[in-house]
C-alpha cells in the first residue's frame, strides 16, 4: 500500500509487500542483503533471489522461502504460473544455479535436460512447474560455458 508517495508494508506469511502485489521481501530478522528472499511478480511470473546462508540458525530453506513468497502473491490474489531463473556470473554469491547448469551440460545433458539439474529447477518440479521455457535471446555464453541464462518454469496450461 501507499500512504502518499511512501510504501507502507503489507504483512502477509511473515514478510512485506513494499510494493502491493508487485514486489515482496522476507530478511528473516537479517539484513536482506544476506538472508531471506526479495520476490517481484510480473504477468503471472516470479522472479527472485534468494539467499540462504547456512551458518545462520533457524533460517529456512531457499525452498520454504520460494513457498512462502508464492503463498503471499497467491493470498493477495496474484496467481504464479512461472518461476524464472535468471542467472548471471555477475551476481556475487548467487550463482549456483549457473555454475550447476553449466556443469550439467559439461556432462553430457542437453541445456533443456540441465535447467533441472539446477536448485531452482528441482523446485519447480516438485511444485508443479513443470515447462522449461529457455529465453534463447538472453543466452550469453556457449552450452556448458554460459555467463549469463534465463529460464522460465511454467505451470502447464490446460
């Protein structure tokens, strides 16, 4: 919600909206630049990072935390038909997903077998988003050796 020009947090599972409907954040009692998860929803689609340190006690797993952000859109009437990984080799600290999608197809799987060998791949797939939808325009990189990659888990359709 807005008061004025100013975000006024909507509490929802724990976290907040900071922008209604738009974009929700959970620290988890941290600073969110080192723990918890900051979701932004855009045309059915969630895009997020996550951070799940494990010497800090009591967090929950980078996977409760995906959960929890899909409950919050849901509940406030924002249905998740996709989950998109958007990997990079910028992103200091978060790039386990590229380094084990490269590893996979360094391997011998195919891109669209690898994308399911990442952490957020083996999630969509246990919750239902079971469509791997690469952006081949965002590729950047060669198979096995990519810097830069994004897919989008979808819920099938129908």
């Amino acid at each position: 919600m807005l008061a004025g020009a100013t975000p006024v947090p909507v509490h929802n599972c724990g976290g907040s909206f900071v922008i209604p409907g738009k974009k929700w954040v959970h620290s988890y009692g941290g600073d969110i630049g080192r723990q918890g998860i900051d979701a932004t929803y855009d045309y059915g689609v969630l895009e997020m990072i996550v951070r799940s340190p494990e010497d800090v006690v009591g967090l929950p797993s980078g996977s409760q935390m995906i959960r929890e952000a899909v409950a919050a859109f849901e509940g406030n009437g924002r249905p998740v038909d996709g989950i998109r990984g958007a990997w990079s080799q910028k992103s200091t600290g978060l790039t386990d997903n590229l380094q084990s999608l490269n590893a996979a197809v360094q391997s011998g799987f195919t891109v669209q077998q690898a994308v399911w060998r990442t952490v957020t791949g083996k999630f969509a797939a246990r919750n239902g988003f079971t469509d791997a939808v690469i952006d081949r325009d965002s590729l950047a990189g060669n198979p096995g050796n990519y810097r830069e990659f994004v897919v989008n888990f979808m819920r099938p359709v129908g």
